[in-house]
C-alpha cells in the first residue's frame, strides 16, 4: 500500500493512505499508526512529515503497519521539517503586532531560498484603514508580490486564496501572533486549533504550534502548520543572496554586472545597486551573511574533529571525536605491565667505588 505521512510523534508515523491501494477488506480505513523499519534505519533514510511511503505488514484491527520504503522527494526543508511541498504561504498582521518592513522582508528572502512558490497573506484588513491598505498593495508590488488581504477575525475575503490552496501540498509560515492558527481554524474548521495572543508589552506573539502536521482540505489539498518563530536563520552563501530579491533578480535580468562576483555593494558597473525601497535591507542581510560565512571559515574542520552515527531516531548524527590523550583509559596489558614493573623495579648496576667496607 501507499500512503502519505500526515504526523510524525516520536518514533511513530501517521500515514493516510491512498485509497485505490488499500485492499476490499479493510475498505473503510483511511490511515494506520505506522512504524519504521530497522533497514531504513540502517541506511539512515529519514522519514518526515510529507513523504510519499510504502506500507506493509497492516494490522488492521489494531490500525498498525510499517513503513518499508520512501520514494524520491520532490522538495524537502529542514526548518520545518516537511517533504513534497509546493508553496509556502507566508502569514503577516498588518497591525496588532504592526507589521515590520525589515521581519517581513526577512521571511520572504527566508521564503525564496526554498524555490518553492512564494504567497503572501496579510491578515487583519479589519483594523487598518483603506489608505493603508492600498498603500501596502502598491508597495509589495514593487517588491514583486501580490498579497491576499484577508480578516481571519470577521472570515472575509477567503476565497481568493482558498483557490490558491486548491489541490497543492502548502505550508503556513510566518511570525507569532500573526493569526495563523485563527486562520487555519477557518480552513479546515474540523481541526479547531489553539489560539494566542499577542503580547501586551513586546507586541509580540505567543506560541501556539508545537510541531508540523498535514490536515486535508475540503477543496483538495494539504495544508501544514508550521511553528512560529520571529527571526529566521539567512544561511545562503553572500554572492547568492541577491537571487533571493524578485526586485533585484528584474534588474539582472535588463542587464547584468561587470563582474561575475560582484556583491552589488560598491562595485563599479554593478546593475542592481540603486534607490529602489529594499537595497538596505540587502545590505544588511548581505553583512549577516559574510559575517557567517567568515564564522564558518574560521571554524576548526569537522572532518577532523567530529564523526558521524546513525541515531536512535535514524537520523545521521555528528558528535566529536574522543582524544586519545585525554578522553581514552589505557588497556588493561597496559596497566598491569605498569603496576608490574612499580612493584617489581629493575635491578641497577653497583659501582663497587662507593660501596662501604663491611658490604
């Protein structure tokens, strides 16, 4: 049988399987609580929340089975761990908190070195005015993006982006208190999700998602709530950072640097340095980078200092290497031919020169 993973909670996997492979006399059972096999241990293959699995061994009264084989992933993130995705839907709150040019630029460079496809939802339309809403709709246009505005508060204006939904595996993402988990209780209201608040005094909001689940649309689709942080990590490398600015990718595309390493600071002939709204937030994310990359060249070799395990979890584990001098214990042969020759020492030469007269 097939099947997908929906959950996965410790060593044990909620796979929906397929319908078409589940046989005549377990019609009737649409998932099975699925262990791992020892051999997909042994080779370290990890299974994670979005897989496309193969069941076997079912027992069907105790709505058991094990997964013997994971088929090739089409897309695969590490933070949040989820397989097969096809867009991200990144979830903000134009006010309560106010919404942050410099975070909301950082989780859409955060957002597009994924590849995957890159949707906004900007949430509580319901608390600002008109103005500002068109205002906003102009200005991330010229970032390169097209929001959909919604109220998860009062479930207006949902039908654009259930459409965009429709039939793709998708991921929720975005800062706390943004109303992610109220909107996901609008999307599939079957689920009925914990919500936050937002903090009185740091504007800020409260986590409410512990960990990535998949939960099935009515209009077709999956849909993945993610857990909320407030600053992601920017891992790319320096010279691949601008490819991650719709705006900046537009200006290489009309024309292109002198140079093929140019990182569009002071450089000259460069064609994305210029006055358009986001060069300073590349700037800045620019000098993270570098200063990471610097980080990490400076670090002492992991080949050299650590090795690699496979894991009770079956995920392939780095720890460091014991010192022979510090951290190993001398074999025992050693220790007794230590002791042996404490109690039993050589015997030394005599120089009959400074031996006494009654010796």
């Amino acid at each position: 049988m097939t099947g997908i993973v929906l959950a996965v909670q410790a060593n044990f996997y909620d796979v929906q399987l397929d319908l078409h492979s589940v046989p005549p006399e377990a019609k009737g059972i649409a998932s099975l609580l699925c262990i791992r096999r020892s051999r997909l241990k042994k080779i370290g293959q990890r299974v994670m929340v979005g897989d496309r699995v193969c069941v076997e061994e079912p027992d069907w009264e105790g709505g058991r089975g094990a997964i013997t084989r994971v088929f090739p992933r089409q897309s695969e993130l590490d933070r949040p761990p989820i397989a097969n995705a096809n867009q991200i839907v990144l979830v903000f709150a134009l006010a309560d908190p106010p919404l942050d040019p410099i975070q909301l630029s950082r989780f859409l460079v955060k957002a597009e070195s994924t590849t995957l496809i890159v949707q906004l939802c900007l949430n509580k339309q319901d608390l600002v005015t008109d103005t500002e809403l068109a205002e906003w709709r102009d200005r991330l246009a010229i970032w390169g993006y097209h929001p959909y505005f919604i109220s998860a508060r009062q479930g207006t204006d949902l039908e654009p982006l259930r459409e965009c939904l429709r039939d793709k595996t998708t991921l929720v993402s975005g800062p706390s208190g943004v109303g992610k988990s109220s909107l996901l209780n609008l999307l599939l209201p079957e689920v009925n999700l914990r919500v936050g608040e937002v903090s009185g005094k740091l504007r800020h909001g409260r986590h409410t998602t512990r960990h990535v689940e998949l939960f099935e649309l009515t209009s077709g689709g999956l849909l993945a709530d993610s857990p909320g942080f407030n600053q992601p990590d920017l891992d790319c490398a320096p010279t691949e950072l601008v490819y991650l600015f719709p705006e900046a990718r537009v200006r290489l595309a009309e024309a292109s640097c002198q140079f093929n390493d140019c990182l569009h600071r002071d450089e000259p002939g460069c064609s994305v340095r210029g006055d358009w709204e986001r060069y300073e937030h590349y700037r800045l994310f620019l000098e993270e980078a570098i200063a990471r990359q610097i980080a990490l060249e400076r670090s002492p070799d992991a080949e050299t200092t650590t090795k690699q395990k496979i894991g009770q979890s079956g995920r392939i584990e780095t720890e460091p290497k014991l010192s022979p001098k510090r951290h190993r214990r001398p074999s025992r042969r050693a220790e007794k031919q230590a002791l042996q020759d404490w109690l039993e020492p050589e015997p030394t030469e005599l120089d009959p020169d400074i031996l006494p007269d009654n010796f």
